[in-house]
C-alpha cells in the first residue's frame, strides 16, 4: 500500500518530470516549422510559469521554517545548500520572491505580493525573470513620497509593457514614468543636477587615448542630441571608409546614404565620437550644420499647454530625453516656438500634400504626436525616424498627416509583403487609440495578427489612463461600501 507522501509527491512531481522527459525524447526532424515555433512558445511560457510556482514554494519553506530546522538559517543558504544554487541565483530568487510572492502576515492572512501586476503576469507566463527583475529595479527608484495610486499605476504600465516587449526596453520606459511621477525633481532637483554636472578627461595614456567620464544636465543633453544624430548617423563621417558621406550630406541621394550604413561597422559609442570630432572640425558651427532629415539640426521640445501654465512637469526632445519644465522654459525664451493643434485624441489636425516627401512641418507634427519609432517595443527617438506612409505612396497612400507615422530605419525595412513582413494600419474612431498607427507582426510572432500600438514613447498617457482605471476602481468599490452601509441602517422587518 502506498504511503500518502508517496501519492502527493507522484501527484505533484511525477507529471512534470515525466511529461519533461517525454519531451525531451520526442524526435523535432518531423515537426513543421510552425510547430517548431509552437513548441519554442509553450516551453518557454512553461518555464515562465515555472518560475512563479518557484515563489510560492520559497514562501512555504520560508512559513514552515524549514531553513531553521535544517540549520542553514537563511531561505538564501538554505536554497543554495538544496539546490546547489549560486549566491547570485539563491539571492535574486529571493528577491523575486519577496517582490513577487503571496506571503502571510502574523495572522497567518494572505498579503497581497508588492508587485502583483507582476506577480499574475508571470503566473501567466507572459513575462520572464528578466523581465520581473527589470520592473522591480524600476520600482525600486519611485520616491517614498509617491502615493499608493502611482505607486500600483507605474507597476501596472511596467507589467502591461512586458507582456509585449523585451527586457531590455523596461529601462528605458521606466525611465520615463519616474521622470512624471518626479516632475518638480523630488528625486534630483535644479542644484543637485548643477552639482553633479562635469566631464573629466583623463591624462593621455601612452597609447595617446584619454580616458572621458561625467555626467551631463538635461539642457547640456537636450543640446547634443541633434548634432550627435545629424553627424554621428550610421555611414556618416566614418574615418574607416573613404567614401563616407561628410559635412552637410542632405543632398547625398538615399542609395549612397543607404550603402554606406550598411558599411558601417561602428559602434554607437565610436559613431558619437566621430560626430564630436566632427563638429570640432575647423570651419564648422553647430549652426551651420544643414538640415537632418528635413529639419534644421535643432534642439526640438514639445510641452503641452497644462505643462506650461503650470511651469511643472518634462518636455519631452525630438532625441527621446526629456528636460525639466523651467529648464525647457529658458531654452524656449531664443527659440523659434511652433503651436501644434491636436485633437482630443492627440492626432495632428489635417496637414496634406500631392507630393510624395513630406513637409518639414508634417515632420515637426509627427515628432510631436508621434514622439519616436511608431513600431511596439522600438524606442529609436524621432531624430533616428523616417516618415513612414502607412499605405504606401505606391499603392495610392496620400502623404497627408493621417496617413503618416514616424519609423526609424530598421524598423521602416520590415513593412513589406513578402514572408516575414510586418504591416501598419491607422485605428479607426471605435479603437482605444483612434487616429494612432498600429503595426501587425507577422505570424511567426503574433499568430493573432492583433494590431498594436507602441506605447514606449507615450508613458505619460499610459500613467494616466493606468490613474484612472485605478481611482474609478476605488470609486466603485466605495460605492459598494455606501450601499452596505444603507443596508444595514435599514430596520429589519418585523419578526413573523
């Protein structure tokens, strides 16, 4: 007769390993490639989900104390012992755990995990480790003094994010949210950038290379950013290729441009130190630069109306950064200021052409509306962008405003008809993005076809519908507690 420790661990382990094992023996030579890709899907949403019942078992051996009873101590050693864990794997699967895990309070209650948007899309197997631990070292940099609303809103957007996007781009919007959950600079204000500011260049090794380190202000950035993107473009001012366009190349035709990209095997790093060296060039000056992709080379910001009535908040840069309002103020004050009118939906009102280019001040639209690459996950900023025609120019695609969107280079290369080709379409009034450019991926990756929107450029808009959803949450669930309250007010009925 079976012991009941042998039933429960046939039940919980026996399954698993079995159906791993299985898997592991099926030949893959006979699979499609779609069902290879299938495969790659639900083994990788498998181990995802693996993961978060890793949580769960952590907190329990934590609640039983089982690291007491086997005189480890920690749940950290006590993993590293059982398992034969790294320090770095048993220390980052507690930290997951801590942020991610439903554990107990004195009562022995539930209490709910930190980051439970999180929490649920790792249960689901819609985001990875990676992409958890992302979103908690975004969270872990929200100012103290942040209300629980913004708090859970800024998680909410992260999560939401992940489900579609790689890790790697978490960073970069969660750079974002901080920047409006901190808008009056709570976490760095006007004097703390002002002290922290300086470039060092080291002393000239033998070699003859200096060592460069610092940090810059947002102005100082904000400032760069357009040259750095104008002479520092892939194929542009490459001393390793002779025939690489130099100076003021807008009137190099698209093909030359194009061929030398894809000769250019710099670096990101090397390119901006060629567009510096370059614009240290005798004879020339950061106004005589020419144009860059149809806009004079110019620091573009964009604010909103609100933003400068009340002089707080970011405006956000044609290069992707944002700079601090009263900042973004002094700039604007010998600036050249353009008034964009948008709809309640923030599209551009109607700006047209018979022509197949578009204006400088369609492109100025975009940047504003658009902000960067318009494809989901890509967060190239509008200075890296090509106007892209969501119905082409070819096929009788009008270069009018609403048929127009921004898309950088790679991504611009991956809307085609053949295999492999992604495809954009304009939502329609009844979406929940009227009027924005939604991109379809291909099958291999979406077999949905769903059509999506890149949200990495538009933060604060997910903040606030993120705000909203949360406080009509609260008002609902306040309304609820005002019924039971007259409920039971009410005098009873008279005993029968």
């Amino acid at each position: 007769m079976r012991s009941v420790t042998d039933t429960l661990q046939q039940r919980v382990t026996y399954p698993l390993l079995a159906s791993v094992a299985e898997l592991h023996e099926t030949p893959l030579t006979g699979l499609t490639d779609d069902e290879i890709v299938h495969a790659l899907r639900e083994v990788e949403q498998a181990t995802r989900t693996l993961a978060a019942i890793g949580h769960r078992l952590i907190v329990e051996a934590s609640d039983r104390s089982l690291p007491s009873h086997t005189g480890t101590g920690t749940v950290k050693k006590f993993l590293m012992q059982t398992l034969r864990l790294s320090n770095a794997d048993a220390t980052a699967r507690v930290a997951a755990a801590t942020s991610l895990g439903v554990w107990h309070d004195m009562g022995g209650d539930p209490v709910e995990p930190r980051l439970p948007a999180t929490a649920a899309a790792q249960a689901d197997g819609a985001i990875s480790a990676d992409h958890a631990r992302s979103i908690a070292a975004v969270m872990k940099r929200v100012p103290g003094s942040t209300s629980d609303a913004d708090f859970r809103a800024a998680e909410q957007i992260l999560a939401d994010f992940a489900r579609a996007s790689s890790p790697d781009d978490i960073p970069r919007i969660g750079e974002a949210i901080l920047a409006r959950l901190d808008p009056d600079g709570h976490l760095t204000d006007e004097r703390d950038r002002q002290r922290m500011r300086g470039i060092t260049i080291g002393r000239q090794r033998a070699d003859g290379m200096s060592p460069v380190r610092g940090e810059i202000t947002p102005t100082l950035r904000a400032l760069l950013d357009p040259v750095v993107a104008k002479l520092g473009r892939p194929g542009v001012n490459n001393p390793e290729d002779p025939d690489s366009p130099c100076g003021d190349y807008e009137s190099v035709d698209r093909d030359t441009l194009a061929a030398a990209a894809q000769r250019d095997a710099r670096t990101s790093a090397q390119r901006t130190h060629d567009a510096l060296l370059a614009l240290l060039q005798p004879g020339v000056a950061p106004d005589a630069l020419g144009r860059h992709r149809g806009l004079p080379v110019s620091t573009i910001l964009t604010m909103s109306v609100t933003e400068v009535e009340k002089a707080a908040g970011v405006a956000t840069t044609a290069t992707g950064g944002t700079v601090p309002l009263p900042e973004a103020l002094k700039l604007a004050e010998r600036s050249q200021p353009f008034l964009m009118v948008f709809n309640h939906d923030g599209v551009p009102l109607h700006l047209g052409k018979t022509k197949r280019l578009a204006t400088a001040e369609q492109r100025m639209a975009l940047i504003a509306a658009v902000r960067g690459c318009s494809r989901p996950g890509c967060d190239a900023p509008a200075s890296l962008c090509a106007i892209h025609h969501v119905t082409e120019w070819g096929k009788g695609g009008p270069t009018d405003i609403g048929n127009e969107t921004l898309a950088c280079d790679r991504c611009h290369a991956m809307v085609h008809d053949g295999p492999g080709g992604w495809k954009t379409v304009v939502l329609g009034p009844d979406s929940k993005y009227p009027g924005r450019t939604a991109w379809i991926a291909p099958p291999h990756i979406d077999p949905s076809q769903t059509p999506t929107v890149n949200h990495r450029h538009h933060s604060g808009e997910l903040l606030a519908e993120a705000l909203a959803r949360i406080h009509a949450r609260k008002e609902l669930d306040r309304q609820h507690h005002r019924e039971w309250l007259r409920e039971l007010q009410q005098p009873s009925g008279d005993a029968a």
